[in-house]
C-alpha cells in the first residue's frame, strides 16, 4: 500500500481522520460549532485560528479527553481498519487507535530522566512482553529483548530530537525548546500514525523553530506518520504545512492549502490582520460578503 | 557562616536591630496571646465560688522566652540557615555517591543478619529479647510497613491515610482462620497477602475519581471502617477483647515451645522464648527483603515506570495510552498485599490481636516514616524507622528521666510530643526527607540521581 500522497490519485484510503458535524458545547458556550475536515494521510495538516477559537478543545475531542457533543470523529489505518474516536476512552485512542498528542502546556514527568519519558510511552508494549509483569518480575518471556528494543527506539527518537546526550538528565532540567522536542519524541514513542500537536512552536526562538521544523519533516518522511498542529507562527504554518483549516469562534471559516488561505479575505479579517492601507479594502470586502449573506 | 563573618560590621548592626525589634513584638503578642491562657488562672475557694488570681511569674517567664527566642532567631538562628543553604547550593555540582554509600546497604544487612546473634552473645538467651524484640522485630514491621505504603504514596503519589487496614485484614486473616481452622502460618502468610490486596482493590475502585484532599479523606474513613467492623462484628473478631492464643508460627513443622519435639530440645539448647523471637526477627527480616526486592523490580517493568509517571502527570499518562484505573488499582493492591504479611507476621508474633492496635495513629506514624524518609527511596524510609521507632523505643529505657522530672514521669507518654518535634526538624532541614532524591530506573551512559526538587508528590 503507498502512502506518499503525490503516488496515488485521490481516494478514500488517503484519509487519515475525518471529523464531522463536530459541536462541542460548555454549558452555554459553543465552543465548537458544527464543524467539520478531513485530514490525509502523510500529510501535515494545521489548524489554525485566534486564541480562544477552540483549536485546543478539537484536540481534546479528537483525544478523547472531551466527548463531544455531538458528531463523529473517524480514523482511519494503514491497515484499512477504522475507529470512532468519539466512543472510546482517552488511553485507548493511544493504544488502540494509534493516535498521539502533545500539550499546549508541556506535559513531561519532569522527576523522570528524559529517556525514562520515553519508556514510558512504551508501556503497553512492554507490558505485553512483561507478560502483564508477571512472567517479567520471573525473569520469563521475552521482556529483556523487548526491553533491549524499546531503548534502541527511544534512542532513535532522541537522535531525531537531537536530545541524545540530555538522556540521563531529568526532563524538568531542559531548556524549554529542548522539553517540546520531547514531549514530541516522547508522543512518536506510542509508534502512532496520527499525531496532534497543540502549539509545538509557541515560546520558541528561531532557531529552536528550525530544529522544530526540521523534526517534524524527518517525523513526517521517516516515520510516516500524519501530523495535525495548532500553530501560531504563520511562518512555521505556511512553510511546513500541506493543508489548511481555519477555525474561528468555533467555525470552519477557511480550508485549503497554505495558498489559498492566506489569500482568503475572511482569514485575512479574522486572523492574519492586515497592511494598514489595506484595511479599508478588507473591510469593504469583508462587508460586501456579510451583506450578500444578510440580504 | 563566612558570609556573615566577612560582612561589614554595618549589616551586623542592623541585624541586632531587627532583632532587638522583632523580639519586643514577639513578646507583645506572647503577653497578648498568653495573657488570659496562663496570666489568669481560676480556682474554686472554699465556699465553691470561682475566684480568679493572676500569676505574673509565669506569664513574664513565657513572654520573655518568646522575646529571647526570637531575638535568637534573627540574630543567630537565620544567618545560619542561610549560610548553610548557600553551602548547600555550592555542593550540588560534586553530588557523586561515594563507594561508602554505595556499600552501605550490603553492611547493613550483614549487620542485620548478625544482629541476634550479637544480642545473645552480649546479653545472653534472656537478655537479648528486648534487643530482638522490641528493637529489631519492631522496626523491621514498619520499615516493611514503610516499603508497603511505599509502593501507593511513594511510586504512585496517591496518599492513603488509611494503609493500617490492610495491616489489620492480614493480621485478622491469620488469627481468625488460624485459630477457627488450624491452618498454618505458611499458608495464611500469602492467603493474607493476597485477602489485603483483595481489600486494596474494593477500595482504589471507588476512590479511582478522587484526588488528593478527597482521596486522603476517603482512605482514612476506610481505615476506620475496617476498625469499626472488627470492634462491632463481635461474634467473629470477639470486639475489643480481641483475639488471644493465635498458633504461633512453625520451621518447617517444628515448633518453638518448651515440648520434647520443640525447637530447644531438638537442638539441644536450654528451653528459652528467645529462640521463637530469633526466629521471627529472621522472618521479618526475610518478609522485609522480599519487599525491597519486589519494589527494586517493580521500579525497573512497564508498571514501576507507569506508577512514576503516574505521580508526575496523570493527564500526560493517559495522552500515551496507560490505563490509569488498573495502574492505580495495582499500587493499591501490591501496597495492601505486603501490608496484609506485615499484618499476619504480627498476629504470629503477639499471639494476640484487637482493634486497639489499628488506630489511624498507626496509619499516620506509617505516612510519616514514608514521608521522612524521602518518597520513594527505601534506604530512607529504613533509617526513619530506624530514627522514629528505635528512638520511641529508646524512650522507655530512659529511667534517668526520673531523676531529673520526679518519679511520676514516663517517657512514653512524650513519644508523639518527640515525633511530632522530629517531624518539624526534618522537613525544615531536609523538606524531601532523608533522601531527597530519586534514582533513575534506566540509563543510556550514566546513571545520574534526580534531584528532588524535580519529582512531584502526586495529587492523589
Ligand atoms: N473545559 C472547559 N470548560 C469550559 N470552557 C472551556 C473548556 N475548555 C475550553 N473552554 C472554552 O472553549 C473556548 C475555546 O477554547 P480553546 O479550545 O482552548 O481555544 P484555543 O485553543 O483555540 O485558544 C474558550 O472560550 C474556552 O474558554
Ligand atoms: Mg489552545
């Protein structure tokens, strides 16, 4: 099966997650309104909007730290097999569903040392192999040879991250910009083929933002995985994303390649702000269009 | 201290100052506070009306104390801290263990192994039951008490106020069925375990939702529930009378009482008490290293780490695909089941139990050893118990104490005061415990401890 999106036309196998009529309502808030997309396969997909929009809580649907109001979120493997994301629990959807995620606020056991982080993200593999810990504690089974692989893999990770010679120290002791790079290794240690980044660039100088970049095409070309990320630097979005989405209010208000959006006055009025000669022009634009729709 | 020293005279002074400042305000509110508590007493005379008198003695005693005590303070007592943090900071860099420390763990258990063996031969069969018993048999239970709680607070940072209900079910196990049904101490040594993680488990599920404060509440009203049972359900655990005669524990089949087939006579020794307590110090001992050893492994499998990180960030656990029930459920479980051996090791050493002996100071003096000892790190919870119950013992052998606060004074009435007081040093000098920090459970170069100012304490 190929999974470059330029070899093969078109299809429903190029479909990686498909979320649809998506609401999710707090209290009296709709912090999500009817909202839907696509996401394809081998593909960076960025979601993007003003704070507040509800970029984050699309996240916590789709990783099941929220159960939506209404909708239906459907992923999509390698292997042809299909998942509602909306109906299983948050752990399954990483375990099961192969679906990883990073936070907005870092999310690392800062006591644990950077390489136990990533073993941690191995655990239910090595559990298995520990025969449920059981045959493990026994000295049985094929635990220390899983074992001997799990560190192999997160030292590739680390590699990747370009984290290697930090593996011994506590991960509450690296720099920022070195913690989102693992918490994003640490997310690619689930062996996941989707994986949501919440705000991977926010906080970081530009050459953190670089070494950002170049992890997530090696992420992408290497691993195969699908990405999705919440980002701010439009920089960062339209250099490194195939795809589009614009979210506002909890609306989809655009959805396209990186090309089109930027163009897109709607996105422009709502998010990208605009020349100061430009503005009347955009509100003329902007106003002529709501006007069409009132009238 | 040279810091203070190479500062001008200029500093000094004012520190003085402040001193001479904040130890008048002191006073003021001691006179304030103190003033109605021991300035005023009231008395009935004899015509039975209450009459009031003040003691100015007493009072100017207390105000002044709290005056100097604070003058103290400023002056000497905080400069001196701060030089020692300062201390501190500058020796984190050369924070390499030493090949002592290293050591130190296979010597202490050769000198545990050699222990009784000393104690008889410095003291003699008779006199080395206070040494084995009430030294070495009672620290080793809450030192495998300490690792038991361990595993939940510890590991998994979910804190259980009311671990003593596991020690109580396991104990509980051991006499009513030893007792009811004749069966043998190396068959409800496990049974017992394995009934206490039993009980670990129908509390973690309905405490699975909770965190922290509530967690803590929850525990504790457990503990209590399984104390209130065992005083109320009378029929089965006779109520507060207890349970007397428990069989005690055998080797191999032999027993250690004064019978011709008895452990002394087959040995050929003078028939002595002080040879079951060696053996049960062994037991202990043995049921002490099976904990550690089990811990030690657990640390190094996928649940060990799952525990850890669980203590770190729930959310973050559940974001790599744990299941956070069953990884809670199973710290509560493995912690219940050594608190149930600890437990049924205490029923064949008393042959006696009774609720009296699973109050929640029990629970709390447990938590405090885990505590003092430093979160997760054996060796430290060994030597707090070593400190809190070896020094509580140590309390009764004080007689001295009589000469100088008169004959009515029992040392073991001050035991909590000392605890308390003990508990108060100890998290002010050193507020991760003994050993603050954690060793990592896998290395790629070099396996380097993590301080503890990085690992969190769990929020339930
Ligand atoms: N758990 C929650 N309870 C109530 N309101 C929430 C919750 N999570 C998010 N919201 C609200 O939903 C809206 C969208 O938030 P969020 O998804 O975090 O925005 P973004 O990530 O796009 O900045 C905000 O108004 C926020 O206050
Ligand atoms: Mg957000």
């Amino acid at each position: 099966m190929t999974m470059a999106p330029g070899n093969t036309t078109m299809s429903k196998d190029d479909i990686i997650l498909k979320v649809e009529h998506l609401s999710m309502k707090f209290g009296g808030l709709m912090a999500i309104n009817d909202f839907s997309f696509e996401a394809k396969r081998g593909e960076i997909t960025a979601l993007i909007g003003p704070n507040g929009a509800g970029k984050t809580t699309v996240f916590n649907c789709i990783t099941g730290f929220y159960k939506p109001t209404m909708g239906m979120i459907t992923l999509r493997q390698k292997s042809g097999k299909e998942f509602l994301l909306e109906r299983l629990p948050d752990f399954e959807i990483t375990k099961k569903a192969k679906v990883a995620r990073t936070f907005q606020n870092i999310r690392l056991f800062s006591g644990m040392t950077v390489l136990e982080n990533l073993l941690v993200a191995q655990h239910n593999k090595l559990m298995k192999a520990s025969g449920y810990t059981v045959m493990g504690l026994l000295g049985i089974g094929g635990y220390k040879a899983e074992s001997r692989r799990s560190i192999e893999l997160a030292e590739h990770w680390l590699e990747m991250a370009d984290l290697i010679d930090r593996a011994d120290d506590p991960a509450g002791d690296l720099s920022y910009g070195a913690q989102r790079r693992l918490e994003i290794a640490r997310a690619m240690c689930t062996e996941p083929e989707f994986l949501c980044l919440d705000e991977p660039a926010a906080g970081l100088n530009p050459a953190e933002s670089a070494t950002l970049n170049k992890l997530l095409r090696s992420i992408r070309a290497d691993a195969g995985t699908s990405i999705m990320l919440i980002e701010h630097d439009m920089s960062v979005v339209m250099e490194i994303s195939d795809h589009v989405v614009v979210l506002e209010y909890g609306r989809k208000i655009s959805d396209g390649t990186p090309e089109h959006v930027k163009n897109d006055p709607k996105v422009i009025a709502a998010y990208l702000g605009v020349d100061d000669d430009e503005v009347e022009d955009v509100i003329a634009t902007v106003e002529s269009l709501d006007g069409g729709a009132n009238g | 201290m040279a810091a203070v020293q190479n500062s001008s005279t200029h500093p000094e002074d004012n520190l003085v100052q402040k001193g001479i400042k904040e130890g008048i305000f002191a006073g003021v509110i001691a006179f304030g506070l103190f003033l109605l508590y021991i300035g005023v007493v009231t008395e009935q005379n004899i015509h039975n009306e209450l009459v009031y008198r003040f003691r100015w003695f007493a009072l100017a005693v207390f105000v002044i104390i709290a005056a100097v005590g604070r003058f103290l303070v400023v002056t000497v007592g905080q400069p001196w801290l701060a030089a020692r943090k300062a201390d501190a900071k500058n020796k984190v860099a050369d924070s390499g263990e030493s090949a002592l420390k290293k050591a130190l763990p296979k010597l202490a258990l050769v000198f545990l192994l050699a222990y009784p063996m000393l104690a008889v031969g410095l003291a003699g069969p008779q006199g080395s039951l206070k040494y084995v018993d009430n030294f070495g048999i009672q620290i080793l239970i809450y030192v495998m008490l300490g690792w038991g709680l361990n595993i939940v607070v510890g590991l998994a940072g979910l804190l259980d106020l009311g671990y003593v209900a596991f020690y109580a079910v396991g104990a509980y196990s051991y006499a009513l069925l030893s007792t009811y049904f004749g069966l043998s101490f190396w068959v409800l040594l496990p049974l017992s375990g394995i009934l206490a993680a039993f009980w670990g488990m129908i509390l973690g599920f309905p405490v699975l939702r909770l965190r922290g404060d509530y967690l803590a509440i929850v525990t504790l009203a457990f503990g209590e529930i399984i104390r209130l049972v065992l005083i109320n359900w009378s029929d089965v655990t006779k109520g507060t009378f207890g349970i007397s005669s428990i069989p005690k524990a055998t080797l191999f089949g032999i027993k250690f009482d004064a019978s011709k087939d008895g452990f002394a006579a087959l040995m050929g020794l003078a028939p002595s008490s002080a040879y079951y307590k060696i053996f049960l110090f062994y037991l202990i001992l043995a049921l002490c290293l099976l904990t550690a050893y089990v811990t030690i492994r657990l640390r190094r499998m996928p649940i060990g780490r799952a525990w850890e990180a669980l203590r770190e960030d729930e959310i973050a656990c559940r974001a790599l695909g744990i299941n956070t029930v069953t990884t809670k459920l199973t710290a509560f479980a493995i912690g219940a089941m050594f608190g149930g051996f600890a437990g049924s090791f205490f029923a064949a050493r008393q042959g006696f139990v009774s609720p009296d002996s699973f109050i929640f100071m029990e629970s709390a003096i447990i938590l405090a050893i885990v505590v003092l000892g430093g979160m997760g790190s054996l060796g430290g919870i060994a030597v707090a118990a070593l400190v809190m119950i070896g020094g509580t013992e140590l309390l009764r052998e004080m007689e001295f104490l009589k000469v100088i606060f008169g004959p009515d004074f029992t040392p073991e009435l001050y035991r909590m005061l000392l605890f308390g007081a003990a508990m108060v040093l100890v998290m002010l000098f050193k507020p991760r415990g003994f050993v603050g920090s954690r060793e990592p459970t896998a290395f790629l170069r070099e396996r380097k401890a993590v301080s503890g100012s990085f690992t969190k304490e769990g929020h339930g």
